[in-house]
C-alpha cells in the first residue's frame, strides 16, 4: 500500500483559495475514490465543494503539513471561513450578542434577504452550494445595504456537521429542499437522523428547525426522521403564525395550487 496526498483547490470556479496537501492516508490502487473522511461528510469532495482534480504520490506529507490556507477575498455580503477544515469560533460568524440564524440551501436569497431586513437586531447566514446563486444573493444583500446578512458558498451538511459551532445557532431553516423523489435517491435527502443530529449540536438550547416543502412524501419522511431521532421536541406552526417571508420556491409552487407542508422542532432546554 501506498501513501497519498491530494492536492486540490477547492471550490473550482468560485476563485476560492483554499489550497491544501493533504495525507489522506494509504489507497491500495491508483483509482482513488472519496476517502472516509469525505463519505462521513456525505459528500465526495470536501465540503462539497468539488475538490479533487489531481491525486499526486509523493511519498507522504505529514498532517504537520496540512492545510495551507492562501487568503480569498470573498464578495461583497459573502462569508468566506478563515479555514474550510476546522470549526469555527461563535464570533467569526455574527455578532456575539446577537441569535443567529441559518437558512441551509437559500437559493436566490428571497427569504434571507426579507427576514434580515425585518429583525436587523438578529444576524442571518444562508449557505447555498451554487456559485450562480450565492451571486446573486450577494448582490441583493448588498444593494439591500443588508448587515446582518451573509451567504456562505458550501455545501450544506459539511457547514452543519464540520463548521458551525456547538450551541451557537437559534434558528435553522431548511426550506423547500430538493426532495429526491426517487427511492433510489432517498440517501441523498438532507432530512436524516445523522444530519437532525448535526442540527441538534449546532442548535442551542431552546433552539428551533424548521422545515417547509410542498412535497407530501418528503414532509412525512422527515417527521418519520425526527420521530426516530426523538431528541426534538415538536411545535404546531399554522401558516401565518408568525412573520415568516415566503421563499421563491414557495411562491412558484403556490402559484400552482401546491401547498406548504411544515415541520418546527425545538432543542430542549434542558437535555436528559
Ligand atoms: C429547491 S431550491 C430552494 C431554494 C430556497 N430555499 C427557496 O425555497 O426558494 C434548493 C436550493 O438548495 C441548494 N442546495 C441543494 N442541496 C444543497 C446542499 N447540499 N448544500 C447547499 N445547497 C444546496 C440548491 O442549489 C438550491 O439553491
């Protein structure tokens, strides 16, 4: 067996500049698939994040020698991590006595960009995987003159599992996911009991997840998910209960007669 490094960029295209060498260990042939490290974060490549492109022999770098971080200056209303490879700090995030809140998949940024702009004293991170869109989410931040309002470009559960610190969040929003409706593609679904795991950790006591989509099958899936996870405690949310902008996928299936189906879980005060 032989010892590996990897070299990759990570985040093609979006100018990222994270450049590591990496030991990731020992492979057996040269048709080197994902390593543990990146199946356990659910995705191929760090992060999600497309890393990869060249595998390189060289004999074993020691994790003394990992991770070079070259500086990336990020866009205007972009959060760029100090480091893609360790946790970060509550206050790298948002203001230290603000809550903070995540919308995981925020896509062009409608309802982060409603929600920063109607509770200024809350501070708000969308993290969305497409370069297109975390542009013009960017953009709508700034032109908004938005502060409290940021968009991270990862994927979404290397953010939750890897990034977010312990207890730092108070709300989470996971709205209108991809539903993967095939059975086939069901292990591809955000809502699993690992991830309501990872969103429990990140959650701080009294905490809140919430969950909307049009899809019947997905919506019953993750109360299944939350109901085997069985560390969250579930609330009603009627529709118009409380402010709660609609997102642009929302509007685009409610103009065509679908309805919103609605999952609101709290973390516990106090855990048993
Ligand atoms: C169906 S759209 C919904 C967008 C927005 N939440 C809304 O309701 O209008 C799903 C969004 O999540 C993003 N996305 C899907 N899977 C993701 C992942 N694993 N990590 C980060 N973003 C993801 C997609 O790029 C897309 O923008």
């Amino acid at each position: 067996m032989r010892r590996i490094s990897w070299r990759s960029t990570v985040g093609r295209g979006s100018g990222l500049a994270v450049v590591k060498t990496a030991r990731l260990g020992t492979c057996r042939s040269r048709k080197l698939g994902p390593t543990a490290k990146h199946r356990q974060a659910g995705t191929r490549g760090i992060a999600g994040l497309q890393v990869a492109r060249s595998h390189r022999f060289n004999g074993g770098v020691s994790e003394s020698q990992v991770l070079h971080e070259l500086p990336r200056k990020g866009m205007a209303g972009e959060f760029v991590p100090k480091h893609y490879f360790r946790r970060m700090e509550r206050d790298e995030l948002c203001r230290p006595d603000r809550p903070l809140e995540i919308d995981l998949g925020c896509g062009d940024g409608t309802f982060l960009r409603e929600m920063a702009g109607a509770v200024p004293e809350r501070d708000f991170l969308g993290v969305e995987r497409l370069l297109g869109r975390v542009k013009k989410v960017c953009r709508r931040i700034t032109r908004s003159g938005l502060e409290n309002a940021r968009v991270l470009r990862l994927e979404s559960r290397y953010s939750i599992e890897w990034l977010l610190p312990e207890a730092s969040v108070s709300r989470l929003h996971l709205l209108c996911p991809d539903p993967w409706p095939k059975a086939r593609h069901h292990r591809r679904r955000l809502v699993q009991v690992d991830f309501l795991k990872a969103i429990q950790r990140v959650l701080q006591p009294g905490g809140e997840f919430l969950f909307m989509t049009d899809h019947e099958e997905y919506f019953e899936w993750g109360c299944e998910q939350v109901d085997a996870f069985a560390q969250f405690e579930r609330l009603e949310w009627p529709e118009n209960s409380f402010f709660y902008p609609k997102t642009d996928f929302q509007m685009q299936w409610e103009a065509e007669g679908k309805s919103m189906h609605r999952l609101r879980c709290r973390k516990p005060i106090t855990e048993d």
